[in-house]
C-alpha cells in the first residue's frame, strides 16, 4: 500500500510517532533506500536508549544488508559518536533518535561517509522517494549476496578522540553536575570524563527514553531549573546539561545562572582560533554581536550563515572554516568532520575553566556583552503576512539595515532583530539584542505588538 512520508520525513532528518506514523517495515525500506542512494558497500548504524530503537535499527541493518551492504552496528550512542564512527571508519552512518522530542518518537539522522550531512538536497527526498514507491510496488530485489552484520564497539575510542584535541593535562580539580536528562549523556559522560581531574555529580544518568525527570530539551528554561538548583547546592564549579542524543550541550555556572550559548561559541572560537591562527569561524545569524567581534578580536574572520546544522556544515567545508557554532547550543569542529559535537565543546569549556583560578560567570564575562530576547515564539494564522508587516514598519527608516539572509533581520546601530517562520510549525521566531537592556526590551516589546497584531 502507498505511504504519505511527507509528515515524517523532515529538511534534515526522519522523525515520527512509532508505531503511528513509521514502524520497522518502512525502517527496512529506509535501510534499503539508504545504501542506494549513498552507493554504500558498508554502513555504520547506532541507537539512542528509545524503547523503540534498537528494533528500528535492526530492522534498517537488514534492509541495507538485503542490498548488499556489511553493517556495523555500534549499539547504544550518542549522536555525535556515531559521527565519529562515520568519520573514522568513513562509512556513511545512520543514528535512531528523535533527540528531545517525547518517548513515543523515534528518527533516523543520516549522514555520508565523514559524517557528511544528508539532508532534503543531498539524498534525503530521493531516499524517500524511494521508499514511498517500494511501499506502493513492493520492496526492492535483494542482492545475490547478503551483506554482513557485525557489532562494534566505538565509546572508548570516541573518547580517546575527544581528549586528543583539547589539552586537558594541567587544570585544576573541577566539581561538575551534570543532568544528562535520562538520554545518552548517561552513556558518553563517564567515559570521556574517565581519568580527568572532576568531581562529577551525576543526575539522571540512567538511561531511560521515557523521560521520567524531565524532557530532554536543555533549551527549554524548565528544564535545567534542577541542575541549577544541584549547581548551587553543591557549590559546584559548573553545571553542564545535554539533550536527549546527547549531541547538544549547554553550560550554567556557579551561581546556578545559564550561559549563553553565544558566549560559549566565542569562548570555543577563541580557543580555536589560539591553536589555528586566522582561522575561519562561522556562526548563525541568530548568534550575539559578540561572536564576530571576539573573532575578529582574535585574528579570525567570522562567516555569517543561516540557522540550521546542513548550512553550517555546507559553509564549514566550502571556506575551511576551524569551528562554528549556533545559538540553539550545537557546535561545529573541523577537528570532527565538520560535525556538531557538545562534548568537545564542553570539554573546551572545562579546560577554559581549569586552566585558571577564576569563577566561570567571571570567566565568560568577557564574551557575554550584550542584551538578549532569546527565542521567542508567536503563533500566527499567515506567518508571511506578519511577516511583511513587521518588514513594512522598518522599511525605509533611516539608519536601519535589513537583509533576508534567513527571514527578516533589521539591523541599527545598538539593536539588532531576526524573524524567522518555523518550517514545520505555525510559527513566527524573534531573537532581539541591543547593547542595554532597556533597548532591548522596547525593540522586542515594538516587534511582538506587529507580529500579534
């Protein structure tokens, strides 16, 4: 029978309901799809602790090897290790995980050998064509030979490659809490903080993708308020917190109080840019002003990009770049195939930290100079006509700057804007920041008022 994937398959990823909306049969066929449109003689797949993932990823090993195709399963892992299996394997790989989102959802991350991304424009629609005609008209014809299914096991050697790349030898002891959020943090974290001078204080390590503690989704303020609370009962020298496949991380400091990610993104850059002098750093457009500016303090020339890890990663190997970071706390390294990886960042963060006496909030000062919105989100009937009033207010005012890089950015000379319509959601996103807080506030308070106008 004929599928609609047009509800699951997403501009980077697969992600649905199990088994409402995709089960292990389409897994097959994704699997079979998979190696045909990467030409793949061998592939990598790993799993997050999603109660259905392991079937999924079997079910996908099997339709790749019915095409011919060896698979090394490297079982329970975190997103970014299995990019690292990619890359130093160079197989193209799959990942099951529908990172933050609820237990009853599962995806597939795909990547090409080197954790190349696979996205709408580089294979993903013709994966799912595919799949959508095998449904309809039965599953492809199998090889004549079947290919291999073996396991391997990639944490150590993961781990071993992250602490190969910052030098971690001489910082002072660090107490640290990390809330891995019941996800694959719970598997990474020990491993790779295996041998380091930190007094680590686990919670919700155990993994469990139904989520009992709290959602996996660092990014949502509810859901670090028990790491900040642990932060400062503790009297811990930071706090660091990852979501669901663990391949996002983001930092609170001693106070309990969150660091931006944006601050972390200059920090990394001049870290980054220490080790490759004039190196080439790109951020999002949603990033704080002060992102370019350290980079440029740096002897580094920053690349402004849109949002979103495909972008990123396209303008990571077109210009050479040594890092990039975004806002939503993914983190980009040319160290790591061009792949996000918040552990490597958070290990950037504790050498930072460790390398000197200071507090971290002290610390990060430095790289935190301006006046913030966050992500705010409305929810609109037609997000192209708000969007066109909030266009038309600005225009043509003197001083002002406005480009469509990626939706609207208006810029002056003490504030700046972006809104952005959500690709999936009946939303319009405002990101403000002003030198002060005042001029933040009455810009954001003149944009909301056209937007839900």
């Amino acid at each position: 029978m004929a599928v609609d994937l047009s509800q699951i398959v997403k501009a980077y990823d697969v992600r649905g309901v199990v088994p409402d909306q995709w089960d292990e049969s389409l897994a097959e066929l994704f699997g079979a799809a998979f190696v045909t449109v990467t030409q793949a003689d061998a592939i990598v797949v790993g799993h997050d602790m999603r109660p259905s993932s392991p079937g999924l990823s079997a079910a996908f090993a099997r339709g790749a090897a019915a095409l011919g195709a060896d698979v090394t399963l490297i079982g329970l892992c975190s997103t970014d290790q299995l990019y690292y299996a990619s890359g130093a394997l160079d197989l193209p790989g799959a990942m099951f995980t529908a990172s933050h989102n609820p237990a009853q959802y599962n995806g597939i991350k795909m990547c090409r050998k080197g954790a190349a991304p696979v996205g709408q424009d580089t294979g993903l629609a013709e994966i799912r064509a595919l799949v959508e005609r095998w449904s309809e008209q039965g599953a492809p014809t199998v090889a004549a030979k079947a290919g291999t299914i073996v396991e391997r096991e990639t944490l150590t050697d993961y781990a071993t490659h992250l602490k190969s790349l910052v030098d971690l030898s001489a910082i002072r002891p660090l107490k640290v809490v990390v809330d891995a959020g019941n996800g694959m943090g719970g598997h990474t974290v020990p491993t790779v903080f295996d041998g380091l001078p930190l007094d680590l204080v686990p919670m919700y390590f155990e993994l469990d993708g139904t989520f009992p503690n709290h959602e996996a989704n660092p990014l949502d303020p509810a859901n670090i308020v028990d790491l900040q609370a642990r932060v400062i009962a503790e009297g811990a020298d930071l706090g660091l917190a990852f979501d669901g496949d663990a391949d996002r991380c983001f930092v609170v400091d001693e106070r309990g109080e969150p660091v931006s990610p944006s601050a972390i993104t200059a920090l990394v850059a001049a870290r980054e840019l220490a080790r490759h002098p004039g190196g080439t750093v790109i951020h999002n457009l949603i990033t704080s002003w002060s992102v370019p500016e350290v980079v440029r303090e740096n002897g580094g020339t920053p690349v402004r990009t849109r949002v979103g890890h495909s972008f990123i990663k396209q303008e990571m190997a077109a210009t050479g770049a040594i890092f990039g970071g975004e806002h939503s706390a993914h983190y980009y390294f040319a160290d790591f195939w061009n792949a996000d990886t918040g552990m490597l960042a958070a290990l950037h963060v504790l050498a930072a930290l460790g390398g000197q006496e200071g507090t971290l909030s002290a610390l990060v000062a430095q790289y935190d100079r301006y006046a913030g919105s966050g992500e705010i989100n409305s929810t609109v009937q037609d997000q192209t006509a708000r969007a066109a009033a909030v266009r038309a207010a600005y225009e043509g005012r003197d001083g002002l700057t406005l480009d469509e890089l990626d939706g609207l950015t208006v810029t002056a000379e003490d504030w700046w804007f972006n809104l952005r319509a959500s690709n999936t959601e009946p939303l319009l996103r405002l990101n403000v920041e002003a030198r002060d807080a005042t001029t933040m506030a009455k810009v954001r308070d003149e944009v909301l008022a056209l937007i839900r106008a």
